[in-house]
C-alpha cells in the first residue's frame, strides 16, 4: 500500500491525495488551487495519474479548495462513485455550479480583453462549465456519519463530525484484509464554535493525515465577538445607519446569523430587520435548516429548548433582485450580510455602492480579506474607493471582528493529536504554509514522539 499527496502538500489549498492498495485506488478530496491568477493557473495541468485507474473518491467537505476540481476530474474520464455526507452533498450543489458559473464568465471576460487587444482568443477555454460540474453531481452518493460504507476490495469508510463547517468529515479508512485504518482529518473545527463545535474524537489509526492550517498561530483572543457584533449593531441602527456585512455564502453567513440570533433570543436586539441578501447564502442556509444532526451538541441542546439558531423576528432571506434593491432604497435602519465575502463580486458591491459615503453607516468585515480585494481596500483605509468603475468617498465607519475562522488553531491542533491517544505509526501534516506544517510537524515529533513527515508535491510514501 502506498499514498501520494498531489495537493495541498506545504500549501493550503488543492487538497487531492491517493491512497492505492492492491485491491484499488482511492482518492481523498480533489480540490481546487487558490490564491491569485498564477496558481489558478496550475489547476490546468492534467493529474499526474492515471484517472481510470481511480475507484473510488472520497470528499471530506464542501469547501472549494477541497471539492473544486471534481468537475475536472469527471472531465478528465473519472466515472466511478464521489462518497461525501448528505450535507456536504447539498452544499457541493449549490458550490460547484456556481463555480463552474465563475470559470464561464472568467473565460468570457479573458476572451474580450484578448479581443480588444486584437489578440488570438480561440484557445480560451474555462477551466470548466456549470454543465461539468452537474455531471460531476451525478457521481455523489451520500454516507451518514459515523456508519461505515463498503469500498468494495479497497475496504471501507466511515464519516466522523469534524466541526469546521456543515457536513464536514474526519475521514477514517479501513484498508485491505487486516483493515489496516488510515485517517484524514480534512479541515478541523473550533472549540466554542456557535454552530459547528469541536471535532469528535478518533481511535488512534496506524496512518494519520492531517491539517495545519494554523499549525504554527494561535487564535487571537479579542474578547466576546458576539458583545462586540451587539455593540457595532446597535451604535450603527441608533445613529439610523446599516450594517453592511459581506460575508462567505456557506458556514460564516450562517455563524454569524447563529450569533444575531442569540442576541434578540436574549432581548439585546429587538426590532432590528436583518437581510441575508445572496441567493447562494440563502440556499446554503436551507441545507444547514435541513441538517441540524451536524451541529455541534450545545446548538443542538438549544436547538431541543426551541431556539431554532437561523431563525429570530426580523430575519428575512432575500433571494429575488427586486427585493435587493428594495433594500437599498429603504432608509430604515437595518443589518445587511450579503456575498461575495471579499466584496470581489455579488450583490455585496451593490450594498456597498449605496452606505459606503453615508457616515451613519458601519462595512463590518468578519472574515480574511486578500490582498488586491476590494474588501482590503476597504479594509484597509483607502479613499475614496472605486465600484462599478465610480468612485466613492468613504465615510461609512470601517470595522472588523477577527476570530470568526472555522480552522482550529495551534493549540486545538495539538489538543485533538494528542485525543488520539497515539502517537500513529505515521503521521503527514498537510494543508498549511510551509512554515505552519514544519512547526506543526516538530511540535508533534517533541510532545508525542510521533513520527511525522511534511510531504513535498507528487511525494509517495509507502504504507508498509
Ligand atoms: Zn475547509
């Protein structure tokens, strides 16, 4: 037996690693390379194996850096089945499509800008169509959690809550005749997490591989992020101002949501109309209303008193463009969480158009904002700043709430390893910086004496 990491090997994303025993191939995760034009780019060149050759595919969780070559792959021939759980099926529904949209429009735009500079266009293709990537749906099959499904010759699987975001799996394989247990952690979530909670714990495996996202950082404790989003709220609606929120569709949308909630639940906020106005964010909070076994126990307790945490007075679930622009033209106060959440695109940008020059108006951002997004030019004190090709003097109020990541940090990291139990026979950390996945890797070498390694692109280890 033997595995290869073809993604997110000393780098986050691109996560795609192969596990091949004498039985058959599977593959865990077949993500998406992000992070500006160039590593885009790569997601191009043509998996370094052999596509047929794969028998089964293994999906920890929605996230595009995990799922978003899939399209790719069944392009590229793969006819075999996709395992995920049922949320995360849903959740790669609304995901996929809508990036195989943004591959579309990314094409057309590159074939005008080409045309314009009477340059050869012919060669433009998207990376691939909404039309891929519904044919890459059909492959899904559901798996409950915590039931192992059959693999066939290869062995079997099992689904285990790893917290971070709706459906998202620790995914435990049982290899060959002696089920020899290899475990991938995928993305692992928050300790105190509003919705999502921990990840749950694990026998130690023989072969661990695992994430370091924040592997060398620790969460920055900026005091109680639920009091500082009641303060913001508040001081913005008394001035008659809106909170303009632009947030990630899927998991913060609805974690910050989880938080509004249980403020009017507590009486601190009443009265005040809250907009999720994106169609992909109402969506998605369908699938998390629809899910609530994957919540974390303490929402789940909530949950049985009657506290549905998406649902409060004054919610109101925009999808239609004229109630969008409803919302702008209405002067009362109100809070707006609306997509993308790097205000690079969606209805967001619209929002932003209409309160960045009102001075009663606070942009709040609660997650990362990249270099060269609007959102960190906003972020980031520029003005005036340019939208829809205008420009807008800024005299909305900028702030920030950090801490809303749904990646455990360091010290979780290092908590769940040693829950193991362990140390395995192997360990492999990835999906982090070079700099994270060393530090993690040598924490874990000197605390549990594990034996671990960082693999570079394309590495094979055998599993002997
Ligand atoms: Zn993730």
């Amino acid at each position: 037996m033997k595995i290869t990491f073809h993604g997110a090997a000393r780098e986050v994303t691109g996560s795609c690693h192969r596990v091949q025993t004498g039985d058959g191939t599977v593959l865990l995760d077949c993500g998406m390379i992000q992070g500006g034009r160039e590593r885009h780019e790569r997601n191009r060149e043509p998996f370094p194996f052999a596509v047929d050759r794969v028998d089964a595919v293994v999906l920890s969780h929605a996230h595009i850096d995990h799922s978003g070559r899939l399209p790719v792959l069944v392009k590229a021939g793969y006819r075999g089945p996709i395992f995920a759980t049922e949320p995360t099926v849903k959740l790669c529904e609304i995901l996929l499509p809508d990036s195989g949209r943004i591959q579309e429009e990314d094409a057309r735009w590159k074939i005008k800008r080409l045309k314009k500079k009477g340059e050869a266009h012919e060669w433009v293709r998207p990376l691939y169509t909404e039309d891929d990537a519904m044919a890459a749906l059909e492959r899904f099959v559901p798996v409950p959690f915590d039931e192992p499904h059959d693999l066939g010759p290869i062995g079997s699987v099992s689904f285990v809550k790893a917290g971070h975001i709706l459906g998202a799996a620790i995914v435990d394989l049982r290899l060959g005749d002696d089920a020899q247990r290899l475990t991938f952690s995928g993305d692992l979530g928050v300790e105190g997490a509003r919705l999502m909670g921990a990840p749950q714990a694990v026998e130690c495996p023989e072969f661990l591989l695992m994430e370091s996202t924040y592997g060398d950082r620790s969460r920055e404790e900026t005091g109680d992020r639920t009091e500082i989003l009641h303060r913001i709220i508040e001081a913005t609606i008394d001035r008659g101002g809106k909170v303009v929120i632009p947030s990630f569709a899927v998991g913060r949308t609805q974690a910050i949501l989880a938080r509004i909630n249980d403020l009017v639940e507590s009486g601190k906020l009443s009265g005040v109309p809250v907009y999720v106005d994106s169609p992909m964010a109402a969506a998605a909070t369908r699938v998390f209303e629809l899910h609530p076994e994957a919540y974390s126990e303490e929402a789940r307790r909530l949950l049985r008193l009657g506290d549905q945490p998406l649902e409060f007075p004054g919610l109101r679930i925009t999808s239609s463009v004229e109630e969008s622009i409803a919302i702008n033209k209405s002067r009362t106060p109100c809070v707006i969480i609306s997509a993308s959440g790097m205000c690079t695109a969606g209805r967001v940008k619209h929002h932003l158009k209409h309160n960045i020059s009102d001075p009663n108006s606070t942009v709040l951002f609660v997650g990362y904002q990249a270099r060269g997004t609007l959102g960190r030019v906003i972020q980031s004190g520029t003005d005036p700043v340019r939208i829809f090709g205008e420009w807008y003097p800024v005299r909305a109020r900028i702030e920030t709430i950090e801490g809303f990541s749904a990646h455990a940090d360091r010290e979780e990291l290092l908590a769940w390893f040693e829950s193991l139990g362990g140390p395995p026979r192997r360990t492999w950390i990835v999906h982090g910086e070079e700099d994270a996945a060393e530090s993690l890797a040598e924490a874990l070498a000197s605390q549990f004496g594990a034996k671990v390694d960082v693999p570079h692109k394309d590495q094979t280890f055998s599993l002997g």
